[in-house]
C-alpha cells in the first residue's frame, strides 16, 4: 500500500504566495526609498560659465599689429566661479 503525502488547502498555498508578494513589494520600495534618499540634491547647478560670443572675428590686420578683442564671462551658475589657472590661453584658427 502507498501512502500519499498530505496535501495542503488551496487557500493555504494562496495566502503563502500572496505573503510573499507582498514582502517582495515591501522590500522593492525600501529599496526604491533608500536609492532616492542617498541621491545627490540636484537642484544646485553650480558654477557655470557663460561667454557672450562664440567666435571673435577681428578681420584682416598688418603682421605684428596689436589687435584687442573684448568680451564678457558671466558666471549663470547658483554657486560661486572660482577661475583657478588664470593664464589665458588663444587659439589662431587662421592666420600667416
């Protein structure tokens, strides 16, 4: 003779699967939770540099004739620009 192994209720195995569930779905938005608590605040944009003009066209000058171009920065940011290496630096894009 076989002997069967008990079986359990129907409402028994829905109410485990449900329970599980819901721990996944509580355990889901403590995660979800957690990640936005450890965020970085991105409502601050820092510093940023804004430059009133893109390209500066002086024209066509002697050789070795001083030439002064003139332009504005302007710090669009919510926090303070700090300009660190203060050495400017041009670039002749076309010239002799």
């Amino acid at each position: 003779m076989s002997r069967r192994a008990p079986t359990k209720n129907k409402s028994s195995n829905a109410l485990t699967i449900i329970t599980a569930l819901a721990a996944i779905g509580f355990i889901a938005l403590v995660i979800v939770f957690v990640m936005q608590m450890s965020a970085p605040d991105n409502s601050s944009t820092g510093a940023r540099l804004a430059v009133d003009q893109e390209k500066i066209d002086l024209g066509t000058f002697a050789y070795e004739q001083p030439a002064r171009a003139v332009f504005t920065l302007k710090n669009t940011g919510d926090q303070p620009l700090q300009i660190a290496n203060r050495q400017i630096q041009t670039k002749l894009l076309e010239g002799c």
